[in-house]
C-alpha cells in the first residue's frame, strides 16, 4: 500500500482546523491540498466528518523487552499502542538485563525492527557505574539518556553525587529523569510499614511516595542542569508543588528544562484508590484532586510540555498481591488518546491542545527529524478519530499481553477509525496490518 489518499480530513495540525485531503507516497505527506484527484492505484480513505490528527508521540513507555516478556513485549504492547493512535514510542532501560551497555542498547533495537508496528526509539539506561557506556550514546540515534533519580529495577538507581554531576556536565544529550527522594521513601515505607503491617493498602501510596519525596529529587535535577547546562527532560509530574519550578515564558525549542505529565496522574485522583487499588498504583503515586487540577493548569499554561503513559504493564496476578508486594505501574497506551479527547468533552481543554502536547511538543522536545506534524515532506504519522456513541472499555477489547487496564468500565466518546505509521496503513476499523513494521525514529542533533 504505497500510495494513500485521504480524503475530506478535519485535519487539527499547529493550533489549527482545517477541511483537506491528504497524499501519502513511500511513507511522506507528499500533498495537502482542499481537493485531490485519486489515482487507480491509491488506497482511499474517506474521512469526512473525522478528525486527522498527527500520530502520538509517547516519550515513556515500558514493553519489557528483553526479560520480562510474561507482561508485555514489543510485539504486543506497540500493537496497543497503535491501536490507540501512538505512532511512536520512546522505551525506558529498565528491561532485564538492564539497558547500561551499547551492546544491550543495539539488541532493543534490533529487535524492535523485527517485531515493532508502531516507530520506535530507546533510552540509554545511566547506573553509578557504567559512565564509559553511557559517553558512547549516539546523540542522532538514541532518544536520550534515562537516570533514575528514585527507586527502579536492578541496577538503575543513580544516587552517587559524583556520577550524576559527570553526566548532567559532560553527556551533552537529553537526560530523562525520574524523580522521586529515595532517602524520603525509604524513611516512609519503614514508618507506615511500623503502624499498619501487612494491613496497608494502596490508600497510603500517596503519602509514602509523597510531595516532599518529588520536590526533594526534582529540585535537585533542576540545580544539576543548571550548574552544567545540561538538557534536562523531567519525567511523569505528580504534584501542584513541583510545578514551581517550571518556566512557561520560554518557547518550547528554546528550553533546557521540560517536563512531562501522564495520563493517570490528569485522569485519577487519589479517592480512586478506594476502588481501583493497587490498579493504579504507579510511581510516583497518584495524588490529590488538588493536585491533578493542577497539573490540568499547568499544561494549559505551558509549565507542563508534554503528555505521556508511562505504560508499564504487569499481569493481574502481580497486581492482586497485598500492597506491600504488588508492583507499581499499569498499561495505557490503547486509551491514552482517548482519555485526552474525553477530557475534551468535558470542557478541560481543546483538541489542538491535546495535539500541540501529545504529537508536537514530544517532537519538538526531543529534536525529532520529521516527525510529529502534519507537513509535506514530513513522514506520514497519523490517526484518523471519529466521533461515536458512548461505548466501555472492556476486557474483550484489550490488545496488552497482561489483559486488563485501569480504565476498564470507562466510557469514551471517540473511536480510533485508522492510524498510519510511516505511510503504512497499520490499523483500521479494528484490524491490525502487519505486512510492514515501524521505522527506527532519528533526531536533528549534532
């Protein structure tokens, strides 16, 4: 399928709405134009009435390939990624064994060329002691670099002060960070450990993984970048108190310091753990109301730069332990877009801004070469959305490998019609087109 037309898009593109049709030719927008002839030998799609919207960019992902692969793998979870309209992913090194190696590195790749339908990118995982590895991080091929400033699998907690200083000052590439005080949590889990036992529920995630925890660790990224003049992109946003930090005078192209925002974090509110439970017991935790009203502030007014999922997939077995022993994280890539466009009906925000923070911004963020606009020239990342009567989220219709998400029950107002990836049809009216997998992603930087 070399050639697509798409025809009669309400194309939403650079804070725009526009009625067009759309020319697609070896993976490029070759032509976007009010009316286009179609060939004999093009694939039409007839969109009116629909919306056309650049493909999402996912800058966080975990598919738990290599290692973990009884969650999830890159075959399946970019499948539900597509599904939901994510064109392109960004995957953390938190896999077993740890991604700390160019080598390692190099097999994730190949990999995902194999098996991958959405376009794909890895981070480069930073530990105390793999400084030579991480140095050998190629700027134009590798997303970035990935610090756990916080608690994580393995051997990727980065506490040594001496380590993160030579990183920030020298790597000259983006560094993701996850920030959460692992001193504050440490101290907390023992507290709470003390007064309630093996009785502890996800109710008291939010104060174990608490405020002070976020600031603490963000607070001192942001010093680090500053020192070094390093690129810093702070990951997953909890909190209305770290938002301080931020600044929203600069244009997006010009900042050093970014930050990122996920979906549970503006969907959930901690008086959900009451009936969702360890479901949505991420790290960091999910908050308050007031918090989550925040952060929906926050990205209206441009402190907050981009909006992820942070899917992290376990199976429902592993989320069914006590507290204590469940592991944090769920899977939100099939619905992410579809939260965002809800939140639209409710009056939150616009349909150009959930463009503007889910396709451009992670594109302009991350210097990404062609990517995350609807531009002749430009590869051809798209999602075609319709609007539709209310239907559920349900277990029958789920594509991740360990069968459940956290918004099962909920109701949504869209439907994911088609989404192309790198001009191959990949997914339309709920099937898949395997034929052509998704292409590495490559960025403009020196």
């Amino acid at each position: 399928m070399k050639k697509i037309l798409i025809t009669q898009a309400r194309i939403v593109n650079e804070g725009q709405v526009k009625v067009c049709d759309v020319y697609i030719h070896e993976g490029i927008i070759q032509r976007i134009d009010a009316s286009i002839t179609a060939e004999p030998d093009m694939h039409c799609i007839d969109a009116k009435g629909a919306w056309l919207l650049p493909g999402v960019i996912d800058d966080q992902v975990h598919f738990r390939e290599p290692g973990l692969m009884h969650k999830a793998d890159l075959f399946t979870e970019s499948r539900a990624a597509v599904a939901g309209g994510i064109t392109s992913f960004m995957e953390m090194p938190n896999t077993v064994p740890n991604t700390l190696t160019q080598d390692l590195l190099a097999e994730k790749y190949a990999i995902a060329s194999r098996k991958s339908l959405a376009n794909y990118s890895f981070f480069m995982g930073v530990s105390n002691d793999n400084y030579e590895e991480v140095m050998k991080t190629n700027a134009r091929e590798v997303c970035g670099l990935k610090i756990f400033m916080g608690s994580s699998t393995g051997n990727m907690l980065v506490d040594n002060p001496e380590t993160l200083e030579k990183v920030f000052c020298n790597s000259g590439m983006l560094i993701a960070t996850h920030c959460e005080d692992e001193a504050t949590v440490r101290a907390n889990t023992e507290r709470f450990k003390a007064h309630y036992g093996d009785s502890a529920t996800a109710v008291l995630h939010p104060q174990i993984r608490n405020t002070e925890a976020c600031y603490l660790s963000s607070s001192l990224a942001i010093s680090l970048a500053r020192k070094c003049g390093g690129r810093l992109h702070i990951l997953h946003i909890s909190t209305e108190k770290e938002l301080e930090l931020f600044d929203n005078t600069i244009p997006l192209k010009d900042k050093k310091i970014t930050s990122e925002v996920c979906i549970h974090h503006l969907w959930f509110s901690e008086e959900d753990y009451v009936s969702k439970g360890n479901l949505i017991k991420w790290n960091p935790a999910v908050k308050s109301s007031a918090d989550r009203a925040a952060l929906r502030k926050a990205l209206l007014d441009d402190r907050l730069d981009i909006v992820a999922t942070d899917h992290a997939p376990h199976t429902l077995e592993e989320k069914s332990q006590p507290y204590w022993q469940a592991p944090s994280g769920g899977p939100l890539v099939q619905h992410a877009l579809l939260a965002m466009l809800e939140l639209c009906k409710q009056g939150i925000w616009s349909i150009e801004k959930v463009v503007e923070k889910m396709s451009h911004a992670p594109a302009i963020c991350f210097q990404m070469e062609k990517r995350g606009f609807i531009r002749e020239g430009y590869w051809a990342d798209l999602v075609l959305v319709e609007e539709c009567t209310p239907w559920q989220v349900s277990k029958e219709g789920l594509h991740y490998k360990c069968g459940w998400s956290p918004l099962e029950g909920t109701s949504f107002q869209h439907r994911i019609a088609a989404t192309i990836v790198s001009g191959h049809l990949a997914y339309q009216n709920g099937v898949f087109y395997e034929q052509k997998m998704g292409e590495r992603l490559m960025f403009n930087r020196p």
